[in-house]
C-alpha cells in the first residue's frame, strides 16, 4: 500500500514569512493541524503545527503582560521563528507502513510528501493513516471520503 493512495494532495502551505495569527486563520478555516512552510518554488524548508502556535500565543501572553509594565510593543512573529526546520518526509510511492513507523517513532503529527523533484505533492497526517485502519476492518480497500462527518461509521 503507498503513501499516494492515501495522503491529502496539494496540501495548503504557507511561506516562512506568514505572521502566527494569519497562520492560526489558516488552520482553523481549512480545519487542518499541519502547515507545511514552503519556498515559492514548492521546497520544503519547515512545518507548523496548530500545537506549536499555541505553544507560542502562551509565550505572547507572559509578553503581553511584561510589555503592559515596560511599555514595550513586541512586534508580531512569522512562522520562521516557530517552524519545526527538521522535517521528516516521505515520497508517494513509499510504503504507507515505512509512513506510519515514521510518524509513530518520531511521535510526530504528519509527514509531507515530496515529489521527485523534492516539491511538495502531498501530506500524509495521523487523521490519514486512522482512515487506512478504519478502511482495512471494514474490508473496504478505498480511502473513504475526506469530508468532515462521512457517513458509513
């Protein structure tokens, strides 16, 4: 079973420039957990999750109150100072179970998929592989649908 059978196609992705709070619209619009940070050319240089920003908004507040006292501004942060830079990738034709013990081992969220080239094709996320298990009990070898509330649960 490959990883292209399986994974989100042309996921949205943003640069390392994207402000935090244009980064959380992103997530929470889309209902998605993993921004892929790209080049304008499609390279992966990063990834930002829902988890990291939040880790981040937490640090803004302890900010925020310190700036209410000093009467310093913090200028508003990119994704570039946030982003996992370390990331794990796989290609389509990778085996869905090398995907898996990746994620698994790493306890990571997702793992994009580049294309030869090295250009973001794909996104292959913990959501994905919970589709291949409910697919492989029910007997049923096609991803179900990607839609929010799918029927046939």
């Amino acid at each position: 079973m490959q990883v292209k059978k399986w994974m989100t196609r042309n996921p949205i992705s943003i640069s390392e420039n994207t402000l935090l709070p244009e980064a959380y619209r992103i997530l929470r619009e889309y209902e998605i957990r993993h921004l892929p940070v790209t080049t304008e050319t499609g390279r992966v240089i990063g990834l930002v999750s829902d988890h990291d920003i939040g880790q981040r908004l937490l640090t803004l507040l302890d900010e925020c109150r310190e700036a209410q006292t000093t009467g310093q501004r913090k200028v508003e942060t990119a994704v570039s100072e946030i982003m996992s830079t370390n990331v794990q990738t796989v290609r389509p034709d990778d085996s869905v179970v090398v995907a898996a013990l990746l994620i698994h081992n790493r306890k990571i969220g997702c793992v994009p998929v580049l294309n030869g080239d090295g250009e973001l094709e794909g996104i292959l996320t913990t959501n994905d592989l919970l589709e291949i298990l409910v697919s492989l009990l029910s007997d049923d070898s096609t991803p179900p649908e990607k839609a929010i509330g799918s029927p046939g649960l």
